[in-house]
C-alpha cells in the first residue's frame, strides 16, 4: 500500500514479482503455432473417429490417438489460454481490468462460434442430419440426431448446449476460465498466494464443487498453471540453454508422457504438468533450436487461423463424412477405414483451412480490434 501526494492510501495491485517477458519476435508467435498444431491435431483426432474398422484396423486407430490426442490438444489449449490471457492482465494499466477483459474475451470468442453455429444449422438444414451407415462408429451415430429449431440455436449460441457443433464445450470452459482468472489474478500477489491458490484449484477439482457451472470448475487449474508460466523463472532455463542434450532428453521424456496418456487412461494431471513444462521450455527459451519448427510459414499460418478453424472443422467434417457415408459402399469402408480416415481427414481439414482463414479475416480481426478500443491494446492469439 503506497501513499499518493493527498496523503491518502492507495493499493498496489501489481504483482511483486519479476515477471520473466522473451522477446516478443519469438515469444507470440510460437504460442501462436503451437495452438495451430494442436487445432490441427484435434481435427485428425475427429476424422479417426467417423469410420469403423476391423478389428485390427481398429487397433491401429487406437494406437494412432497417442499422435493426434484431442483431449490432450483441448488441455493444451487452456493452458496457452491462461498464459496468453494472464501475460495481458499484467500489461493491462487500466484502473479496472475486470470490463475491459470480460468485453475482449466476449469480441474474441463469440464472433468466430457465432459463424460455426450458422454454418452448422445450415448444413443441418439444407444438407445433412444423421445419416445410417454400417460403417459409421456409435460417436458418429451420436451426432445430429435432432431437427433444427431456433431454440436449440439459442441454446447452442448461450454455451448450454453443444449439439450444433460439439467441440464448442471448450469454449464454455473458456468462458468461465476467463470470467475467473482476473480475479486469480488479482489474489496472486506473492508466491504464498500463489501456491495456496493452486493447492485449492486442485482440491476443487476433486471435490463435489467442480460441478457447479457444468463441470468448468475442475479445470480452472489448467488456466492457472498456465496463469504462472512467466513466473517460472530462475537458473534452470539458463542451464538448460547450455545443456542442450539434458533439455532434449527431459523433452524426449515429456513426449512419450504425452503420447502414452491416452494408452493408460486419460489422467489428467500428469500431461498437463508435463505439457505445462513444454510449454514453459517454448516461453523461456524463445531461441532455442529444437522449437524451430514453429518458425515454419505453414505452421505460423495456422496458428494465426486455429481459433476459426478449431470452431469450423467439426460441422465440415460431420457434413464430409455424411457425403461420403451416402456415396460408397459399408463393406467398402469398413474394409478399408484407416485409408477412408486418413482420407476424410485431409479433406475436411484441406476445405476447413480456406473457409477458416476467411473466418479470420473477416470475423476475428474486425472484432479484436474493436474490443481494443475498451482497453489498453494487447497482443492476442
């Protein structure tokens, strides 16, 4: 608490901590590819999961998953969240921070699920419902089991329900996770505060709270984890800078935790510890060489495009495999799903990528920049 020229007292709301910021050429950026890596991996995740094979097809499907995890890529995604978003609460030197955050959270999120609610209803009104195939797995045969009417589009659009496009849960989990963590923030002045405050998320996680707000609660650590990234700073990154191979083994290590999750049951806790740390190698470490292949130009296009993409993939892929589920044979997709599925998924991500890239033109940018004019600009992934 300090004094100001009346005499009177004033708080101190910054965190009197040093704050560890890399450059900014490399800092955003990379974030910003590693969420187009996990979009894209969620997409493959979802096209492994349309077509039925034969036993041992199936087998080799399931191994597959270890490579495109999409629980994993969804937990990933809340962890770069609460890094991006904390990193901008501390740039932030508004009197307030709490309006101007919750109006760019809801420019940034609702805009681009407002397009994929639209084309989902229109495919679902003009194209598609389900559709009966042999073929088809139980998740497909999940999918679109409904008529379309404006009050499932209200419900859809309000985040109470996730028919129209399945993969918006996330965004409800987002939307909590962000109407939270300034206020995380705001308790997260010195490092006792911080431990006690994650001590408690992952007590809530375990206990009957978490399902309060539809479950959003058990995953408000994640967004913390990632909330302390920057935090973590000290000797270690240094000396993994120089010892190179010791980096690259831990690294090692951490993708085989990564890839084996789904294989021994989806615990969540240690991928996303282990993700976490990935994540704080690619922040504190913004030179090192093993990440530069977040520097590719393809890779960089579609983290700038992941959010539209992840929100329009799914209806263009219900609605690819609903096309194709009507034009060949179940004995012949059946015999041949890994094919069918590598097949559907380079189709649907080769058509999502222009319609998301247009999304991102002319959805995101115009509303991003408009939720700035309520706050200090701040970088945005």
């Amino acid at each position: 608490m300090n004094n100001n020229p009346n005499g009177k007292p004033q708080i101190n709301w910054e965190i009197p901590v040093k704050i560890s910021m890399p450059s900014e050429k490399h800092f955003w950026h990379r974030l910003e590819s590693l969420r187009g890596i996990f979009a894209l991996t969620v997409a493959f995740h979802h096209s492994l999961l349309m077509i039925r094979g034969h036993e041992f097809a199936e087998k080799i499907l399931r191994g597959l998953h270890g490579f495109f995890y999409g629980q994993g890529a969804v937990l990933s995604f809340f962890i770069l969240s609460g890094l991006v978003l904390g990193q901008s609460l501390r740039r932030s030197k508004t009197g307030s921070i709490f309006v101007p955050f919750y109006l760019r959270r809801l420019l940034r999120i609702y805009p681009a699920l407002t397009a994929s609610l639209l084309l989902a209803s229109t495919c679902l009104y003009f194209c598609f419902g389900n559709y009966s195939n042999a073929a088809a797995t139980a998740y497909y045969e999940r999918l679109y089991e409904f008529p379309l009417s404006f009050s499932l589009f209200l419900k859809n659009f309000l985040l109470w329900d996730f028919s129209l496009n399945n993969v918006t849960w996330t965004l409800w989990i987002e939307i909590i996770g962000s109407l939270f963590l300034p206020l995380m923030h705001v308790l997260s002045r010195k490092a006792i505060h911080q431990l006690s405050l994650m001590a408690f998320l992952i007590v809530l996680q375990i206990s009957p709270a978490q399902h309060l707000f539809k479950d959003a609660l058990s995953y408000l650590w994640v967004f913390y984890l990632g909330y302390l990234i920057p935090l973590f700073s000290g000797k270690i990154w240094d000396y993994l800078s120089r010892e190179r191979i010791v980096l690259a083994i831990l690294l090692f290590l951490s993708l085989i935790v990564c890839w084996s999750t789904p294989h021994f049951g989806h615990h969540a806790i240690p991928y996303v510890l282990v993700m976490g740390w990935i994540i704080s190698c690619v922040y504190h470490i913004p030179k090192e060489p093993f990440f530069s292949f977040l520097d590719n130009q393809v890779v960089r296009f579609y983290g700038r495009i992941s959010y539209s993409f992840y929100v329009l993939h799914f209806p263009l892929l219900c609605l690819i495999t609903y096309l194709v589920f009507r034009s060949f044979d179940a004995n012949f997709l059946v015999s041949n799903s890994i094919m069918a599925a590598f097949i559907l998924s380079f189709i649907s991500i080769g058509i999502a990528t222009p319609v998301s890239y247009l999304s991102y033109l002319f959805v995101e940018k115009p509303f991003i920049r408009l939720g700035q004019k309520w706050a200090e600009p701040a970088k945005t992934l």
